[in-house]
C-alpha cells in the first residue's frame, strides 16, 4: 500500500477533475467517492498505480505549482498525447519542446489548477510529486531533503544537481530522492515566483499507530513548523502534511453513522490525532 498520498482540495470540483484525469492517464480508476457532508466531498484515484486523492473543501486553498506531478514518458508519442491532452483549457508555464535536459519536456497548469511536467525520460516511478523551494525557502530544498529521509523508512538520496554558474553557483536546483520507497524530485529556485507551499497540496502518510504518528508529527512540527486541526500540519518549510493513524479510517468505516459521527467530531477537536481519544468516542465514553 502507498504510505505517502498526495492530497489536493479542491473547491466543488473533484469528481469532475478525477474523471478527467483518469480519462487521461493509462492503468488509472476511481476506487470511490464518498461525501462526508453535503459540502465535503472526497474522492480516492489511481493515476498509472499512483494513489492520489481529492477533497471537495471550498475555496480557503487554491491548488499552485509548488507542488506539480512529473510525468515520465517513454517516448515522444507517449508524451505529446498526455501534454496534448492536458493542455485542454490549461496554462504553459514552460513551454512543450526540445531542452537540453529532454526530447520533450513541458510544465503546464490544467484547468483545475493541477501543474504537470511532461517529458520524456527513465524512471521507475511513472508519476513523481515535484516540491519547488522559492521564496524564503529558496537555497533549502537540500535541507529538506535530509530531514524527510531521515524520517521515513525505505529512504534514499538520488544524484543531486547543482547550479554551475551565477550568484546561486553550488547550490541545489534538482534532486531526486526516496522516502517510504516512494520517489519524489525538489527543484530549488531564487526567482521571483508569485506562489509558495500550501494547503492545496498535502501528503497524506498513512501512519500504523500512535507511536508512528507521534514520531512524525513532533519532527515535522519542530524547528519552525506549525500545527493545524484534524491531523494536519506545516513542516518549517511550509511543505503540508496530514499524520492520519490508520486506526482513524477504520473507526471512520463503521456501519454505525452514530459511531462514525462521534469519532468525527471529536477528530475535528484535534491538532495532532490521538487514538485513545477517538477509541473513547467511538464507544461513547
């Protein structure tokens, strides 16, 4: 099972983009979409085997390319077919041709404000979430780097490239690197980008116990990040996670709507997820 997930909100619009995206993407499905409220609404998709998931949630949060989805084709065909087709109503934030880097290569922002990277190139995982460091966190994708794989099993750094000239010469610009077997890239940039790290975009980790969620949550906090509700967090980088005990879902599965609405509600009283508290509004205590 995928521990990390990435988790986009989107406002009213998630069963229309998982439709669009599945139609897309090969090897792709709609496992469900279940409606928490007549105003929430989540939906759960696999997009070439990756896991992705969707909030219907309002607009609080809008989707940015701080966090966009490389796609790795194995051809110039493969790729002109997904950037055609993700091209549909979208923004070019770097326009489809030829770079020294790729064959093809593209980075647009579809109509659901999702951004891609389209090229053609190798790599294990078809799908790779991309994290852009700008702003004031411009010159630490490389500090991130070592923080989340030394939390997480299963981890690894990729061969890292640098900055050759100018004033950032030596510094990080991309990398790739490995966490709970699960790839991902940073890119780092001191350019003027008009975004940075969101709620848009969140990883969802899928933790097995209390221990594992107090583990990752004291260390993503700690040092400059920020606590939220309901699980969620910002690490010092502004980078958005939810720490959700496995535990959770399946109190969050029960056929008794009147169990379920306890646990809901006192999950939603909570910063850091505690399973004891829920097991206690689980059986009415």
């Amino acid at each position: 099972m995928q521990k990390i997930t990435p988790f986009l909100w989107f406002d009213n619009q998630v069963e229309q983009a998982a439709n669009f995206y599945v139609s897309i993407f090969k090897n792709s499905k709609i496992h469900h979409v279940t409606a928490l409220t007549p105003e929430v609404k989540v939906a759960d998709f696999a997009l070439e085997g990756f896991e992705f998931q969707g909030m219907d949630a309002g607009p609080a949060f809008k989707i940015n390319p701080s966090i966009s989805f490389m796609v790795a084709c194995a051809n110039e065909q493969e790729a002109d077919e997904y950037w055609g087709k993700l091209s549909e109503g979208a923004s070019v934030l770097m326009e489809y041709g030829k770079y020294d880097f790729s064959e093809k290569y593209g980075w647009l922002e579809d109509k659901f404000g999702v951004s891609w990277q389209i090229m053609v190139g190798e790599a294990e995982q078809k799908i790779t979430p991309c994290l852009l460091f700008v702003k004031e966190n411009a010159g630490r994708a490389e500090e991130a780097i070592k923080l989340y794989t030394s939390l997480f099993k299963d981890s690894k750094v990729g061969e890292l490239s640098r900055y050759a000239e100018g004033p950032d010469k030596g510094r990080l610009n991309h990398g790739p690197f490995t966490i709970a077997g699960q790839e991902f890239v940073v890119m780092d940039s001191s350019m003027d980008h008009k975004f940075e790290f969101n709620e848009g975009i969140s990883l969802f980790v899928d933790c097995k116990d209390q221990q594992e969620v107090d583990y990752l949550w004291d260390n993503l906090v700690k040092d400059g990040g920020e606590e939220s509700q309901c699980g969620w967090l910002k690490d010092k980088f502004g980078v958005s996670w939810q720490i959700i005990p496995k535990r959770l879902m399946e109190l969050s599965s029960d056929p008794d709507q009147e169990k379920v609405q306890r646990v809901n509600q006192c999950m939603l009283g909570q910063k850091k997820i505690i399973v004891e508290e829920l097991e206690k509004a689980y059986r009415g205590e």
